[in-house]
C-alpha cells in the first residue's frame, strides 16, 4: 500500500518522519503532498502515521497503489462548507438580523444532535418569513467563495470522464449558479418559497416534494449513479456534516472535507489541512 500526506505546507522534516516511523521502501514528492510507497497497512503504521499527522498538522492516506480517479464515474459533493466557504442559510439569516438563533439550529444538526433534518430546516426558514428576498443575491455576491481547490477538483473529474452531482439541504438559488459557475451535471437542493419579493416562511423539496435531507442527499447519488448505469460504489461523495453519512456510506470512496467529528470518524479518508484538490493526491 502507499501512504500519501499532505497539507498546505508540508515541510521536509514531516515526510522523512513518516518514511522512517511508517518504513516506506521509497518516496515520490510533489510541492505539498508525498506518497510513500511501499507500506504496510497494518495498526502499527496507522497508529505512527495518525500521530505524526497530529503533530505535523497534516492530513494521511493509505491507499492501493493501483486507484485511479478513472475508476470511478461520479463526484457527489456537498455544497455549504463543503464546496463553499458558508452555511448559505446561516448568511440570509445574519443579513436579516436573525443570524444567531437560525446558526444556532444549523450548527446542532450539522453535528448530528437534531435527529429531524426537514423540520429543523422547517424552522429556520420560518424565522425568515417576511425577509426581502433580494437578500439571496447579497449573499451569492458578497459572501459566498469556493473553498479552495473546488475548481481544480471538479474540473480533474470532469476531464477524467466522471460526472459530478451537487447536492444539498440548501436552496435552488445558489445550486443553479454554480451548475452554471463549475458546470455541474446534476444538481438536487430544496427550494425556498418567495411571493412579492419576500420569503413566505416555507420551504420545500425539489418541485415542491420532500426536502433533501441525508436520505434525499443519498437518493440523489443513488439516482445519478442509476443514470449512469454504475452501481453507487463507483461515486466519491464529499461532505462536512452529519445529513452527508448516507450519501458518503453508499460512496466506493467518501471524504469528510473539514467535517464534524461524527463525520471524520466513518468518512474512507478526511482532508483536515488540504485543500480539496488534495483529493487527486489519492489517486496515480
């Protein structure tokens, strides 16, 4: 097996401490990543390679020295705190006063403590009846950035020959500029309701159905996926909080980007210091 370590900066001293701590037979270095080739995938070294990453501040892999990016078909990717740098919900909500209390909801079921997504967005859409709606615009204009890496990744995967699906709780609004921004295949996001310029308070699935919640998210991969003609274990998911599990356990490969702990713990690999392009280090 290969371990591969990386971050934004990762100094010389770190790699030579991997490949003596992990006994890699050699190593192929990049600007901020490294593959060790040649290790053993076994507790020992997983144990050494998870303590020299704490202390380097670094991210790890082990994997087949034989992945390939074209062995998949599908890139499924989140899209607040995952492919941007907001909880897109959470920004409305600060422009209209009302950040704190909407946050508040938002930072609780991201980390898995509200069991009933649908009615935990239900609620922090409902503090926003009345809002101007021109509010959506600030946000996408003044706040809302790729996380870096996004661009380089998607446009790696699309050039691989797999398709990409954006997916997310959050709202057709700013899914639809970034199909257009990234070029998305598909995407799937819930839809806020607007009647004179103002939110209602309501908030619905796509087309007025169910609200994409973990399962709408899993669902959303397993229809791509079907399109495809490809079981589910050809698609890498990428994703921060708990309502991505479903979608990340139907994933060959799932990545916790940033994540929640819960996240971190059952995602195949996390990249905590990388960029999200760091995702293609993985792969020879």
């Amino acid at each position: 097996m290969d371990l591969v370590v990386q971050s934004s900066d990762l100094p010389t001293a770190a790699v030579d401490a991997f490949k003596v701590a992990c006994l890699a037979q050699r190593v192929q270095r990049k600007l901020n990543s490294a593959r060790l080739v040649g290790i053993k995938d076994d507790a020992d070294t997983r144990k050494a390679a998870a303590a020299l990453a704490d202390y380097w501040k670094c991210d790890w892999a082990i994997v087949p020295p034989t992945l390939k990016l074209a062995d998949f078909r599908l890139l499924a990717i989140d899209m607040d705190s995952t492919l941007v740098n907001i909880e897109s919900l959470d920004e409305v909500a600060a422009l209209a006063g009302k950040g704190a209390e909407v946050a508040a909801i938002t930072e609780a079921a991201m980390r898995g403590e509200i069991a009933d997504y649908k009615e935990s967005l239900r609620r922090r859409v409902a503090m926003l009846a009345g809002v101007d709606a021109s509010l959506l615009e600030r946000v996408y204009a003044e706040r809302l950035k790729l996380n870096p890496g996004a661009e380089t990744l998607v446009a790696a995967c699309k050039a691989a020959g797999l398709k990409t699906l954006l997916v997310t709780g959050g709202f057709t609004f700013f899914t639809d500029r970034l199909k257009r921004r990234l070029g998305f295949d598909y995407t799937r996001s819930n839809e806020i309701e607007i009647v004179g310029g103002r939110f209602t308070g309501r908030v619905t699935g796509p087309g007025g159905g169910e609200i994409i919640d973990a399962e709408g998210k899993a669902q959303a991969l397993r229809d791509a996926c079907a399109e495809l003609g490809c079981a589910t274990d050809r698609a890498i998911a990428i994703g921060d909080g708990a309502n991505d599990l479903k979608m990340m356990k139907l994933a060959g490969l799932s990545v916790a980007y940033r994540a929640k702990p819960v996240v971190g713990q059952q995602a195949t690999y996390a990249l905590n210091y990388t960029a999200l392009d760091g995702v293609l280090n993985w792969f020879s």
